[in-house]
C-alpha cells in the first residue's frame, strides 16, 4: 500500500507540475471538478444525465484547457520540452484525448442509421428520449476509455500503474477542487501563470538547454 499511494502521489504531482501552469486551466479544471461531482451524484439517479454533464460540461472545460490556454513552449521549471511531456504522460496525453474526443463526437451517428443502436435500445419516441440515449452511449465509452487505458498500462508498464492511474482519474475531481479553488481568484487578478510551478516560457529554449545538455 505505501508503494501505491506513493505512485498515486507522484502521478498527481507530475500532472500538475507538468500541465496546469495557466491560471485559465486551473480555474476550467475547477469549475470540471464541480461538474464532475454533479455527475458523480446523479449516477446513482439518472446514469444518462450523468454522463451527458460529464462529457458536455466537465470533459469540454477540462479539456479546453489543455488545448487551448496551457503553454506548449519549453517549461523551464521542470527542464522538459512539451514534447518529452507528451511522450511521459501516463493517461491520455494530447495526441490520445484527440483520438478519444473524436470519437465521442462520433459515437451517436449509428442511431441516425440504427435506430436501436444494433439493438441496445428501443426506437426513440422523442427528442428527450434521443438525447438519453445519446447519454448512455456517452457513458459506456467513458467507462470503456478508462478500462481500455487501464489496460494498455498493465500491458507498457505494470498492473500497479494502471490501478494508480485508474484512482487518480476517479479522484481527480476531489483533489482538483483542492489545488485550483483559488486559480479563479488568482486569475482576476491579472495572474496568467501559476508562479509556484510556472516560471518563464521561450519557445526557443529548448535548442538552447540541448545546446549545453
């Protein structure tokens, strides 16, 4: 047990230092916790509103984040390119969230052919009733890209990694809302930026810091 909270411990720090240096991030990833505990809660009430909040609200803010606001040049903190990030990154780095989010945006096209969704459901009767069950399919792949990820790094790493990874992912909500209950604050504040973790960026460094590796 204290080698796997030990890794758990490290996954968690390697993830924030590595990728949450935009104050804009830290503040989607808190808002996406919040959303996620929303659908944490409604899963024991109403599974397809549950997963239509997790993928419509939670993963779209946590997600943007990562794209669109964390800085992608060389982190002089932890002296690593993001390229190296991405090649270290224990679950869905960029390239596999791309995969992953495309085919979420995908996965309803069967029921405008198959209506029954090769079976799984009866004929939508209404517009609500279409939507849920969009939000079932929603749900299944979810639960199928943690499994399938879990998996893959019993396969490239070992089963102990793939456990640790798969807790930190469930937890993530919990522990998101600890780290960046404050980024928002920090952001109206004109803090880009977290100057605990993020230091200066230079698209350029990176040649300069192989230059004298």
């Amino acid at each position: 047990m204290a080698g796997f909270r030990e890794t758990l411990r490290v996954q968690r720090w390697d993830d924030h230092r590595y990728y949450h240096h935009s104050r804009i991030n830290q503040s989607l990833h808190f808002v996406s916790a919040l959303s996620f505990l929303f659908s944490y809660a409604m899963m024991f009430k109403d599974p397809a509103v549950s997963a239509l909040a997790a993928w419509l609200v939670a993963m779209t803010t946590r997600q943007t984040g990562h794209f669109f606001f964390e800085p992608k040049g060389y982190d002089h903190v932890n002296q690593a390119s993001h390229e190296y990030k991405e090649e270290i990154k224990v679950g869905y780095n960029l390239q596999r969230k791309i995969v992953l989010l495309t085919i979420w945006a995908l996965s309803p096209l069967p029921l405008f052919f198959n209506s029954t969704f090769f079976g799984l459901f009866s004929p939508a009767g209404s517009k609500t009733e279409f939507v849920r069950q969009v939000g079932m399919i929603w749900l299944g792949l979810g639960v199928g890209g943690v499994l399938f990820r879990v998996v893959q790094l019993f396969v490239i790493k070992d089963v102990q990694t793939g456990l640790v990874w798969a807790t930190k992912i469930l937890t993530d909500p919990f522990h998101d809302i600890k780290l960046y209950h404050k980024a928002p604050v920090a952001l109206l504040r004109g803090e880009l930026i977290d100057p605990a973790i993020g230091g200066e960026w230079d698209e350029d460094a990176a040649d300069a810091a192989l230059r004298t590796s």
